[in-house]
C-alpha cells in the first residue's frame, strides 16, 4: 500500500538532516519530490495489479491498431528520471551528497579557546 504524502515528506526531511544537507528554502523542491514519490507507489502498485502489462493494443485516429506502451509504465518511466533529478537537486542519493560539502558542528578557534578559560 501506498503511504501517504505527508509520511514521505517526514522521512525526506529526516534523511535531509540526517545527512547535513537540509535547507528550510528547499521546501518547494522537497514538496514536489515528494508528490512524485507518492505517485510513484500509487502506480507501481497499479502496474504490479495489472501483471505487469508493458503493452496493449492502441488504435489511432485514421483507424490503425498498434502496440504501444501501456500509460502506466510510461508514465513511471517519466517519473523515475524526474525522482533521479530532484534526488539529485536534494543530495539524496550517494553521487550527488560526494558533491556537496555538509554543515558541520564545528565550534571556531575562538569559542575553543574561551571554553578551556572557564
């Protein structure tokens, strides 16, 4: 079963500072990944309850009848290169969090030196 949208935000979000790269400005972009997400599951459970149909007869217009790609898996296929993206954009996968530089709880020369005086 599908979870919901909001389940999946709250684990995004958990993941994003878990690895130091969550930004409350992103908010936009984690809402979309994660609407993505969701429609993800809604249709890979479609897909499986349709036995995993890959095509089906279309007849066009001028009256031709021809295979084509079933819409739920063209549509899952559109879906898993814009998931591949954002996942990107929001340092979730292992390729893109190399890139990119964490906060870290680092106290300054300063502050060190301070806290050994008292």
């Amino acid at each position: 079963m599908a979870r919901k949208r909001t389940s999946i935000k709250t684990q995004v979000v958990k993941d994003m500072k878990k690895l130091g790269v969550y930004r409350e400005e992103y908010r936009n972009d984690i809402n979309i990944y994660c609407d993505m997400m969701h429609q993800w599951e809604v249709l890979s459970e479609r897909f499986a309850d349709s036995g995993y149909l890959v095509e089906e007869e279309y007849t066009n217009k001028a009256g031709a009848t021809n295979m084509r790609k079933t819409p739920t898996l063209a549509t899952l296929e559109k879906l898993r290169v814009d998931i591949a993206q954002y996942s990107d954009r929001l340092c979730l996968n292992p390729k893109s969090l190399e890139r990119v530089t964490t906060e870290s709880a680092t106290t300054s020369r300063l502050a060190s030196v301070l806290s050994k005086l008292e």
